[in-house]
C-alpha cells in the first residue's frame, strides 16, 4: 500500500509537470511582448486547479500511509534497540506536524531506525539521504514558487515561478522514488536480513 501511495504522488506530480510545459508552452510573442491569449490562460487556469486538487488529494493520502509505516518502523527498531533513540516512538508522527522541527526531526529518527537496521554493520546511508533531500527541497522550493506565483501580477515572472514549481514537482519524483527504495531497504533490514540488505 505505501509504494502504491508514494506512485500515485509520484504520477501527480509528473501533472504538475505537464500543466508547467503547457503553461509555458503557451506562450506567444518574445520578451516584452510575450502573452498568452486569454482563451488559452482559462483553459490553462481550469487546468491548474483540476491539478493541483488531484496532486492534494494523493499527497494527503501517501502522507497518511507514509507516516503510519514510519511510526511502525520505529516501533520495530525501539523493540531492537531500546537506548537507540533520543526521542519517544511518538514523535515518529507529532515530527512532522511541527514547524521547523518537521524539517529535521523524522530524518533523525530515520537515521537512528536505519542505524538500528544495520545492526553494527558498516552500511550506505544514501537511501536515507537522497529521500530526506529530495524531499525537503521540493518541499521548500514548491512553497516559494507557489507564493511567487500568487504575489505577482506580470507575466514573466508568473513563468519564472511556474518553472521553480517545475523543479519542485521533479524533486518530488525523485523523492518518492527514494522514499520507496529507502522503505523496501529499511524494512528488510529491520525484519533480520540487516547486514545483507545494506550490502546489496
């Protein structure tokens, strides 16, 4: 269910690069001049909501079943190693509701499940690393095109921040793709493969 989740985020994003490429693909004239007719902008604005609803939609969900799978994990790793953890199993789930400390907190304890999972074993960490900053930068990039997008008034950069969206939604891609592999490994390694799963 969580890498069925984390494909629907993923294929909603890939629309928010779709309707990106048709924005800019809109376009008509050079420089100064540029314009989009105004048929198309309606087209293009109905477009962008129908969008960004559906992409709500499947992140609210994938957020739900990913954090419950987090919440398990640390469970499982607290049962392994109980002085492995800094922090209560419950702020595998209050970590990510809380502001600023969301950006830094289910690393930590991903870090320390992950930690756990090698079970003493010298391990990469880039599974963890790759899904933690892919995930934080599409994150932050995507909030400030968003807020870009609704302060300004003139066309360029209402584009400029549509391509900064663009980036934010391809970084979400990765970042699902990361958070499956990372999920898949993590989980194999806590159920008592450890050392084979982090050699592969």
């Amino acid at each position: 269910m969580l890498h069925g989740t984390l494909t629907a985020a993923a294929a909603g994003d890939l629309l928010s690069l779709y309707s990106g490429f048709r924005a800019l693909s809109a376009v008509e004239g050079d420089g100064d001049f540029a314009f989009i007719p105004e048929d198309r902008w309606v087209t293009l604005d109905a477009m962008f909501a129908r969008v960004e609803a559906l992409r709500l939609l499947t992140v609210l969900v994938c957020a739900v079943v990913f954090i419950m799978w987090f919440h398990r994990v640390r469970l499982r790793a607290g049962m392994l190693a109980p002085t492995a953890f800094r922090q209560g199993p419950g702020w595998a789930i209050g970590g990510w509701f809380v502001p600023l400390v969301c950006l830094w907190m289910p690393y930590r304890i991903a870090n320390e499940a992950w930690t756990v999972g090698l079970r003493g074993a010298k391990g990469p960490f880039w599974p963890l690393n790759l899904w933690w900053a892919s995930f934080v930068g599409s994150l932050l990039l995507g909030r400030y095109a968003n807020a870009r997008a609704q302060r300004t008034e003139d066309l360029g950069p209402y584009l400029d921040a549509v391509t900064l969206g663009m980036v934010a939604a391809a970084l979400s891609v990765v970042a699902a793709g990361a958070a499956m592999f990372f999920a898949a490994r993590l989980t194999l390694m806590l159920d008592g493969d450890g050392n084979t799963a982090a050699s592969r």
